[in-house]
C-alpha cells in the first residue's frame, strides 16, 4: 500500500501528484508521535490533508528523520520529493498537501 499524494488548491485543482515510496507509513511501522507528530498523522486507511504549517513541520522531520526513514527502507529521493511538494505547499497561499490513505 502507497500513499497517493497531491498538492491541492483551495478550489480542488491538482496542483502536483506523485505516488510515495510504498515503505513510506509511519504509523504503521511505528512513528513515534512525539518526536514526529506530524508524520504521526497520517492516516494509512483515510486521506490526511495538511496545511501549509504542517507542511512546513512535516519538512523537518523528513530532515531530522533520516534514521527512522532509512530503517522503514524509504528512498532517500522519494523522501526529498515529498519535502519538495511541502515547499510547493507552501509557496502559495490556499493550498495543502492531501495524503490519500487505502
């Protein structure tokens, strides 16, 4: 199971899609919400739509998170994507980063 992942506009637009590296789910390899809150929300059975400041939060702990990243086998490319769709994010007002959950 892959997250599916669109940058989204205030009106529904697609911005941007991507499909995430399948090993990418942090709650279901076991996140720890509290030094990462933000991956810690995404919901792997519904879809997760966060705003331009969690995008911002969720930026940092894809950075800070390289470890936990590297032990879930997450490509380091694909993780480099998924923060630069949060920088798409947040370039422009009115739009958020939906993570579609299985």
């Amino acid at each position: 199971m892959a997250f599916g992942v669109r940058v989204v506009e205030e009106n529904g637009t697609v911005v941007e899609k991507i499909v995430a590296d399948h090993n990418f789910n942090p709650v279901l390899r076991g996140v720890d919400g509290g030094k990462y809150p933000t991956m810690a929300s995404l919901d792997p059975y519904r879809d997760t739509y966060l705003n331009h400041l969690q995008c911002k939060s969720l930026a940092g702990e894809l950075r800070d998170g390289a470890q936990f990243l590297d032990e879930m086998e997450v490509r380091q490319d694909a993780t480099l994507e998924l923060i630069r769709l949060c920088e798409v994010v947040q370039a422009k007002p009115h739009r958020r980063l939906l993570f579609i959950g299985d």
